[in-house]
C-alpha cells in the first residue's frame, strides 16, 4: 500500500498539469513584466506616515470584523487550468468546461460553446453566453446575486440549477429550469417572467416566436438548439415578477440523467439511465453525451456502463470523442478491472490518435508507470522520452528524466 | 501507483541540488553583471533563464490562482533589488529559489491573515477554469486542505512532495535548520492527513489513484 500522502502527491501533480508554463504564456507574462519594470517605481511613503496608516488598517479591518455580518464565501476554486479573469473570452471545442465558484456553485460551459465572466463582486456574479449553453448549478448565498445574460435575455439567478442556450447565428434562446426558480428579462416580456422547476422556454428571433413549457426539460432535447416548432405558448400573458407554479413541475428524479451528471449526482444519473434501459439510451446519444455517462458511470463504480458508453462514443464519427473515449476506456481497464495490459492498449491507442490532446501528458505518464511496472524499461524509456520532449513543464518530467537517464 | 521516492536518487532532482555546483557559473556571472549594469535587459535576461523554474515552483506550491503572475512578478523584482547580494554566481539558481520560496511564503501568511479579519480572503481571480470535472473537484478538495497548513509548512510540504527536493536541500533554500526542517514536514505531513481524511471524497479519490 503505498503513503496516502505520496498518492495524493501524485495524483494532485498530474491534476495541476503543466500550469501556466507554456510558452505563449510565458511570453504575454515577460512582455506584462518588462512593462511593469520599465515604470518609475512609487515612491514609498515615509516610515512613520506608513506604521500610522498600517495601525489604522488594523483598527478598521477589526472594527469590520467585530460588525462584519456572516459574509459568504468570495469565490475561487481550483482548477488544471488558467484561472478566468474578468472579460476573459472562454471557449470550448470538443470537451465541456466548469467554473468552479467557492461556496459550491458551478458553470458548465459545454461543448461548442462560448462565453466570459462580465463581471464579479461579492455581490454580484454575471456571465456572459455568447454561443453554446452553458448548465449552472446555483448554491444561494445571502447577499449575492448571479445574472447570466445571452443576447438580449438576461437571466437572474434565486439559486437553483438551470441551462441557457444560444446559437449565435440565428440569435435563438433556450432555458430549461432543473430546480428552484429563475426569472428572466428580455424583448417581448412584460418585467421579469418567473420560470419555476421543471419550467423551459424558447424564443426565435427570425420567427419571433415565444414559447414556454410547463414539463421536465427533455433530455433528448438538451443537447440541441431551440426550434421554432416547440410549443407556442406566448408569454404576453406572463405576469412580471411573480413566480408561475408549474403544473407539472419535475422532481429532482424527473430531471434528465445530464444534468444530473452535471451537478456531480453521478450514481442518480445511471440509475435513470439503467431505468431507462442503458442500450437505448446510449443509441440515441452524440458522442459528447455518450462519454458524460461514461463518466458518470466510472464514478459511481459501474465500471461496465462506463466501458459500453467509452466503446460507443469511440464508434461514433467524432474523432475527438473516439480519442478521448480511449483514455478513459484506459482509467476503465485500470481503475475498474485491473486489466495493465488493455490500459497500455488503450492509451496507445489515444496517444496515437491525439498525440498531443489535453490529456496527452497525463497519458504518457500513465503509459510510462504501466510499462515501467509490467518489466517493459525500453518501452518506459521511450515514452519517457517522448514526455520529456512534448511536455518540458510537466509534473512528471523529473521522473520521466530520471528514467531516460536510467538507460544503457 | 508510483512510488516515486522510493526510485529516486535524490542528485537526480528536476532542480539542481543546492549543494552542487552550478555548471553555468560563467554564464551566472555575466548575466549578474548585465542585470546590475543594465537592469531592463538584466530582467529579460533573467526572465528568460528563470521563468519557467520561478513559474512551476509558485504554481506548485499555490495551484492556480488568479494572482499567479503577479507573484511571478514579484519574484522577479524582488530578484531585480537584491541581485547584488549574491556573491558567489555558482549559487545563482539555489538563490533564485529562495527569493522564490519566500515570496510565495510572504503571500500565503498575508492570505492567511486576510482570512482571519475577514474570514474570507478575495482573491482577484473569480473562478477557474478546467477541461476535466474530475480534476477541478480533486484540486478544489486538496486546496482546501493545503490552506490548513501553515505557510512554512505548505512550502516545505510541496518543496517535499511535489518538487521532490530532499530535507537539506529544503532546510537550505527555506533558510532554517535541517531539523525544523524536518519537524516542519512531520507536522505538515500529520496536519495534511488529518484534513484529508475528513473530506471521504478526497480520500476515495486517492485511494482510487493508488488501485491504478
């Protein structure tokens, strides 16, 4: 059994990546420092006048702290990647993102999807979808407000869990509610219009066609644009700032299996899909959804669910996916069957067919440890190497070195 | 799992050991020289030397943060400042991790004291980004758990674990004794291990590192 702590050492070093050591990165942070170096240093108050505004900071911070009232949480969580400024431009290509915020709120920007934080305060969270969907899942903390704005709709947020969609192109809007209660703000709405749980609502703008739902989203429907076809309901009858009971409002079981896996509810999302019938579902599943449930398969420990999810996401035409299905077909053999021989199959499967994708390194390293450990030292050797040339800031590369070095 | 300490050698380090000698001494001293005649070249110079190493060792030991190259820049400047201090060229990049080492020190008791006056410390960055679900939630865990520690022994933790350095390697570049040293990492190590195992999702996450 190897020290708890050396585990999480490894684990916590492959999760970090490579940070912030890239080389574009290293060069916009040179060119910011050289700037910086290059302005007149301030000139630092005298010694006194500095020890009296210091005991002054003190005395008020005390006085704050003594009044302060319970304060939530700012924000900040951790990541693999850059942390997100404000105004910065997110996008996403084959795999999903999330914006982790301190106090357990998060937004998944999905995939094909853009979108920024326009702004951030302890009282107020705006983000900003452009193209795409993004699912946020909202914990309610006293004072704080979240807004998410898409187009000309912006939606405001009690603290609940909900996906707003946009296609950039045509200027189509999108909100499924999963739980609690938003209210949102856009053209033809009179004030702000309630949408409870289970609530969905559409809008066209070359049709200008309104349309609300009173049903559990539908799965099925998550992962595509709103269409002018869906029930057109207008909303000119939508009474401004009050809450609208659903009629049929869905419970959090009702809700689809996505969003649960989304909001981390890993084992209630394949039981909806086992009572669903696991097949049937993964038959009408896109490649990006087939590897969430095999994800959340993995992590509720249904190792079986996840390989037959990872073997349809591969059989289906998008490469990305088939790659990316490779390695965790990988963690499957590894983590869930113990099968050293399959993982190394399949990781050299997906370092071949993404030699350089986002897991690229952690896969090497994973290789490297495998070969290593099943007696195969030229085979470590090499993909050592291999490490050592394509990822020089990576968290294993010391090792990778070491073992490059071992050689004859 | 790998057990990495086990099969190393510890003069095998990613970082040179302190101890050793700098094979670029010559190169040391120029680049000391232009830094102090010259200080907007010295800290291209510099940058361009250093970045990566000064980059990796306040990413390890703080995760991402919002802050990052702010404190990269600090490094720098703060190295800028007291380049003249550095008498021996041979000990260039061991003096660069110390400046390092302390200025992420500096940083973290100025968080922790941000966070005893109001409670919770605003970081300037308002989220973060990750391509892997799994990974945000295992990094968000453990850096819950490395804010228990203190600022001495979260440096001497990760110097430890994540950089691999050896405890007279760490003693020398954190500037104590090999025996704090080694009573500040025995601490960390029990501190670390009692809040791991208070969050069962981080401590099943790694158990299910360890089966792989």
């Amino acid at each position: 059994m190897t020290d708890p702590i050396r585990a999480w050492a490894d684990k916590y070093a492959d999760a970090l990546g490579e940070g912030p050591t890239s080389q574009g990165k290293l060069a916009a942070q040179g060119a910011r420092l050289l700037l910086a170096h290059s302005k007149p240093p301030a000139r630092p108050p005298l010694g006194r006048v500095r020890w009296a505004l210091a005991a002054a900071c003190v005395v008020v911070a005390a006085g704050f702290w003594a009044y302060q009232p319970s304060s939530p949480p700012a924000s900040a969580a951790l990541s693999d990647s850059a942390p997100i400024r404000v105004g910065e431009l997110v996008e996403t290509k084959e795999l999903s993102r999330s914006v982790e915020f301190q106090g357990g709120s998060r937004a998944i920007l999905e995939p094909d999807s853009r979108g920024s934080l326009s702004h951030y305060s302890p009282e107020l969270v705006e983000l900003t979808l452009q193209d795409g969907a993004v699912k946020m899942d909202v914990t309610r903390i006293a004072g704080r407000k979240w807004v998410v704005k898409a187009g000309q709709f912006r939606v405001h947020v009690i603290g609940t869990a909900f996906t707003v969609r946009r296609d950039a192109g045509s200027g189509a809007f999108a909100v499924d509610v999963t739980r609690g209660t938003i209210h949102l703000e856009g053209p033809r709405l009179q004030g702000r219009v309630a949408l409870t749980q289970g609530e969905s609502f559409r809008w066209r703008p070359e049709s200008g066609n309104i349309a609300r739902r009173s049903s559990s989203p539908d799965p099925a429907s998550s992962s595509r644009p709103p269409t002018s076809k869906e029930a057109p309901s207008a909303l000119g009858s939508a009474r401004s700032n009050k809450t609208t009971k659903s009629s049929s409002a869905a419970s959090p079981s009702q809700s689809g299996w996505q969003d649960l896996a989304s909001a981390g509810k890993y084992a209630e999302a394949v039981q909806m899909v086992e009572k669903q019938g696991a097949m049937t579902v993964l038959s009408g599943l896109g490649s990006s959804d087939r590897i969430l449930l095999g994800n959340a398969a993995r992590f509720s420990g249904n190792w079986s669910l996840a390989h037959k999810a990872y073997l349809a996401a591969r059989s289906s035409s998008d490469p990305g996916a088939g790659a990316l299905a490779a390695y965790y077909l990988a963690r499957v053999a590894l983590d869930g069957q113990g099968k050293a021989d399959e993982a190394i199959g399949w990781l050299r499967t997906y370092l071949r067919e993404a030699p350089s994708g986002e897991l690229s390194a952690s896969a090497r390293a994973r290789l490297m440890d495998l070969l290593q450990k099943s007696g195969d030292l030229a085979g470590a050797r090499k993909i050592a190497a291999e490490y050592v040339a394509m990822h020089p800031g990576g968290p294993h590369v010391a090792r990778a070195k070491r073992l490059t070095q071992s050689g004859p | 799992m790998t057990a990495r300490k086990s099969q190393v050698e510890p003069a095998n380090k990613g970082w040179k050991s302190p101890v050793t000698a700098d094979k670029r001494a010559g190169d040391n001293a120029v680049l000391m020289n232009r830094v102090l005649e010259e200080p907007r070249l010295g800290m291209a110079l510099l940058y361009e030397r250093f970045a990566r190493d000064v980059n990796r060792l306040v990413y390890r030991v703080l995760g991402p943060d919002g802050e990052h190259d702010d404190i990269v820049q600090q490094v720098f400047l703060q190295m800028i400042q007291s380049i003249g201090n550095v008498r021996d060229p041979e000990r260039l990049s061991f003096w660069v991790r110390s400046v390092c080492v302390n200025v992420v020190r500096s940083e973290l008791r100025k968080r922790a004291v941000r966070r005893a006056f109001f409670r919770s410390a605003p970081p300037l960055e308002v989220g973060d980004l990750s391509t892997d679900v799994e990974s945000a939630d295992f990094l968000n865990r453990s850096s819950l758990v490395l804010d228990r520690l203190s600022a001495q022994e979260r440096v001497v933790f990760v110097l430890y674990y994540l950089e691999e350095q050896t405890l007279p390697e760490i003693a020398e570049v954190c500037g104590f004794s090999l025996r704090t040293a080694k009573r500040r990492l025995a601490r960390a190590r029990e501190r670390f291990r009692k809040h791991m195992t208070r969050d069962p999702r981080l401590a099943r996450l790694v158990e299910e590192e360890d089966v792989g």
